[in-house]
C-alpha cells in the first residue's frame, strides 16, 4: 500500500472529558481554557471546510457580541408585536422584506389585513428544515380540508384547540388524502417531515393501495420498488449519474395518476440540492402541471367546512407547490440579477412568487448568504396561512410560527449580515462564487484525466466528476479518510448501474478561495490519495437504492 504522507493540519479533537461537567464549579482560569481548546479547534477546521453548505464569510458579526447580554425573543408573529419586549422584530421584517422582494413577493402595508396574494413569513429559529416541516404543516391544513386564518367561522368552531375540517363529498372519498412528491435528491427533513404529520407519500400510498398500477417504468434505474412503485422519491434525469434535477416527465405522470383518484397534492422542488446543488425548473414543470391540475378539479375547488353553514365555503386549489430552497433560495435571484447586467451568460430557471402556483418557499440564513448560528427564512401567500392552534393571551401575539420561542438573535444576524453588502455586491459575489465553482469542476476533470493516464490505483478510471449548471457543489471519487478529514468532505455512496460508488464534494461558498481549492487539489493529486484499502468505511457492499 502507497504511504505517501498527507499533512492533515487538523488540530486535536477535543474528547468529552475536557468538558465533563461535575458537581464543582470550574475556576475562571480553568473555563477560560476549555473555551479556548475549543476555539483552537474550530479555528483549525474552519481554514479547510470545503464539504457543506455553510457561509464562513462572517465578517462583523464580532461587533454582535454585545447582544449576548440580552435574551432577545421574537415569540409570536413577526408581524404583531408582543408584551415581551426584548425583542428583535423590526429587524426580523427588514429580513422578511428584503426576502419578499428577492422573491417577488408583495408585503401587505398593512399586515393586519394583508391581501391573498401578499407574503406572509418569519425568521426561523433552525434552519430549512424547520421551514420545511411548517410548509408541509400548512400544506397538510390547506389541502385536508381545515379552515385557515382566513376563513370565516362562527360559534365555537372559532376556538383553535381543535380542528374545523371539512368532511369530504360522497363521490369523492380522496377529496381531503393529500399525497406528496418529491424527487430522490430532496433532503430527507420532508420525509420526516412526512413522518411527523401523517402525510402519505406517493410511493406509500401507490404501494399499499394501488399495487403494480405506477404510470411510470423504473426498470434499469437502480431504484428499490415498492409494489411496482419507486421508493425514495421521483427519479431525476439520468439517475444518480444525472444533474440531479427532476424528471418532470415522471412527475407529471405521477401527479396525474393520483389527481385522476381525486387526490390533492403536495408537490416539492429544489433549488440547489443537498448533494448536487441542483435546480429543478419550478417553471417548466409549474406549466406542465396546470392542466392537470384543471383537468381534475384542483384550481379553485370548493371546501365546506362549517356544520353550521353549508352554503359557506372557502375556495382553494387542491395543490400545494413548496420550493425548498434552503441553498438556492437566496444564491439564485442574484445569479439571476448577474445574467441581466451581463456578468454570467445563464441563470437558474424561475422559482418565486411569480409562478402563481408557488405557496411557498424556505432558504437557509446560515448558508447563503451567511450566518454565524442556525436560520433561515419561510415564506408564503398570505391567503393560504394556516390557523394557529392557539392564540395565547400570556404572549399577546398570535402563535402563528412553529416554534413558541423563537430567536430574536437569528434575525439581528442576519440583519447585520445583510446590511453589510449592497445589492451590486451580492450580484458580483454570486458571479465569483459561480466562477469559482466552475474552476473547481474544470481542475478536477483534468485531474481526473491525469489519474487515468497515469494508472493510479483506486482511480484508474478517472474520479468521475460531476457539476450540474449553476451549482455550487462539485462531486467526485471519494479520497482517502486524512484528506476528507483535513477539508470536511461530505461523502455520500450512490448506485450506479447497480454499484456502489462512494463520492464526496466540494461546496464553493463565499469563504472558498482559489487559493484553498488549488490546495485540495495539491492533495488529490499526490500518489495513494484515493486508496482507501485502510480506510474502515471502504468495503461496504454495494447498495441497491441511495437517495
């Protein structure tokens, strides 16, 4: 075995017992230097993260340290000020209308009395996937029947510690069974989002009550199968060899199949996939989808929910469309904007606000553009907003988020961060990024070519790049453990043609120099980078299905 050495440049991890907690207290000399282990180890391993999607570009937000001096709460509604009063909401809205007009998203004047089409969101406390789970929430609400904030109700049906939930027409048992789809590159928060609120998913649902009757073939995917129907998600174009972005075709066929049975559907789409950074065009499949969804009934559909007023009903579309754009939610509209001045040639296809099917959309604060603790951003039309199951007095503000408590520091983060930059800056740094991206992908192909011309073991056939368009992540061959290690590779197996093969990539976030990517590439290119024959991981069996 080849044992060409590889500086690592980690710095020791620190183990449990360095911060064991007894029943003494430690002294101020012994704390002080706990605290400072740790900041040594993160100052090593924040110089080489290169594996996730995470902004360590977090300059001036030292200046934020004051604040730790204050528990700063926005419990409640963003937009209805609480009793509590140290709280961080006006700063929350700036984020909220700096979001809302990246996405094209009208914000009521009044948000008292805001408009059907007009956004409503909040600030969220974790990241995409707390935005995720409250999308499917108020999905699960719009679509299954409940009344929501804008519905009138009368009697005790206003109290919300229970459901007001329609009872579903005699010829159409499925009318309030909404199913979700979701390709196999979603981030797996929506299956257990799914989990969590009893959504069924379409290969759950296809499999137990439709066996053997799939619209689409998946034979030669590589894909498990359920009763004939593909689990883990609709497949993407060219399988896990491919972008990584939906096959629209499979999905429309899959949409129709379960709107024809008289189903509502939760559709997802992503916007820089969790591995692959891909785009599915919400546009594109939006169009495709529009007339099956009037084919079946599904636009502008009656609902009656109240036992105390039949002819009252509250009309809504039987289709939720969620972008999950906890990458590219806020990365996209400036490459966008770069396109129109003319400082990159394409864009990602439209997914905002202004395709009228869209209900909502998540990003991650802590991601793009950047954030030194866990957030993000949720958005919806206001028309669409689920009831709050509870309208607390003590707080004074509707409960109208998923969280009780939420972080009031969250939204001053991102605030500070966003009030840093203008909007010519953001689009000339999302162009860099871009830039950087496509310099990464390009180096390693040649590298990969050097490899196969060369023989090297565990690599003779090349390392099998691959970069979709506008993605920010480059995949390849997964490299021996000291150099995943040494950048905080994230690694992931996928099937192809029924094989296992191990891959990691690299995320060019704006804290990604060049400098630092032709220093990985220093190292992959060094003889035995790509023997793992030592490393514990390296003989797994091969997997039939990887999401």
């Amino acid at each position: 075995m080849i044992t060409e050495h590889f500086d690592t440049h980690l710095t020791a991890r620190p183990v449990n017992d360095d911060y064991r907690l007894g029943t003494e207290a430690y002294t101020d000399e012994q704390r002080t230097a706990v605290l400072a282990k740790l900041e040594g180890y993160l100052g090593g391993q924040r110089e080489r993260l290169l594996g996730y999607q995470v902004n360590l570009s977090l300059d001036g937000h030292a200046a934020l340290g004051r604040f730790l001096g204050y528990h700063i709460n926005n419990i409640g509604d963003p937009f209805v000020d609480s009793n509590y009063s140290l709280h961080s909401r006006w700063l929350e809205r700036a984020v909220l209308e700096h979001y809302a007009r990246l996405w094209h998203a009208p914000l009521p004047e009044d948000p008292a009395s805001p408009g059907n089409e007009d956004g409503w969101g909040y600030v969220l406390s974790m990241g995409s996937t707390e935005g995720n789970l409250y999308a499917m929430w108020n999905a699960r609400d719009y679509l299954d029947g409940n009344a929501l904030v804008r519905d009138e109700v009368s009697g005790d049906a206003s109290c919300r510690t229970s459901y007001l939930r329609a009872k579903h027409p005699d010829d159409n048992p499925n009318a309030y069974m909404p199913v979700a789809f979701f390709s196999q590159e979603t981030h797996y928060s929506h299956i257990k989002a799914m989990r969590v609120l009893d959504i069924p998913t379409f290969y759950d649902l296809g499999g137990s009550l439709y066996p053997g009757e799939c619209p689409i073939d998946v034979a030669g995917t590589g894909m498990q199968t359920y009763n004939g129907w593909p689990l883990g998600g609709v497949p993407t174009t060219g399988g896990d060899e491919g972008p990584g972005t939906v096959d629209v075709d499979a999905l429309v066929a899959l949409v129709d199949f379960f709107a024809a049975k008289g189903h509502p559907v939760l559709v997802n789409f992503n916007i820089g996939s969790v591995f692959k950074g891909a785009y599915d065009d919400v546009q594109g499949a939006c169009e495709r989808l529009r007339p099956v969804f009037e084919r079946h009934g599904l636009v502008d559909r009656a609902v009656r929910f109240d036992p105390d007023d039949p002819t009252r009903v509250s009309i809504r579309n039987g289709y939720w469309i969620h972008v999950d754009g906890a990458l590219g939610g806020a990365y996209a509209p400036y490459l966008e904007k770069a396109r129109d001045s003319g400082l990159i040639e394409t864009a990602p296809p439209v997914f905002d606000f202004r395709i009228p099917e869209v209900s909502s959309i998540v990003t991650s604060g802590h991601k793009y553009p950047g954030a030194p603790v866990p957030t993000g951003i949720y958005m919806s039309r206001a028309g669409s907003k689920l009831r709050p199951p509870s309208d607390p007095a003590v707080v004074s503000s509707p409960d109208s988020t998923f969280a009780g408590s939420r972080s009031g520091f969250a939204s001053l983060a991102m605030w500070n961060h966003l009030a840093q930059f203008s909007e010519e800056q953001q689009v000339r740094q999302a162009a860099e990024v871009l830039r950087i991206a496509e310099y990464t992908a390009e180096r390693l192909r040649r590298l990969s070519e050097q490899l196969r011309e060369r023989g090297e073991p565990w690599a003779e056939d090349g390392i099998e790049v691959g970069h979709g368009d506008h993605a920010l992540s480059v995949w390849f061959q997964q490299p021996r453990a000291e150099i995943t290690q040494k950048y905080s590779l994230a690694c992931v197996p996928l099937n192809l043609g029924g094989l296992r093969h191990d891959y990691s990539h690299v995320y060019v976030m704006p804290h990604v120099t060049q400098e630092l990517i032709d220093e990985l590439l220093e190292d992959l290119a060094k003889p035995g980078a790509f023997d793992r024959s030592a490393d514990k991981d390296a003989q797994r069996p091969p997997l039939p299905h990887q999401r």
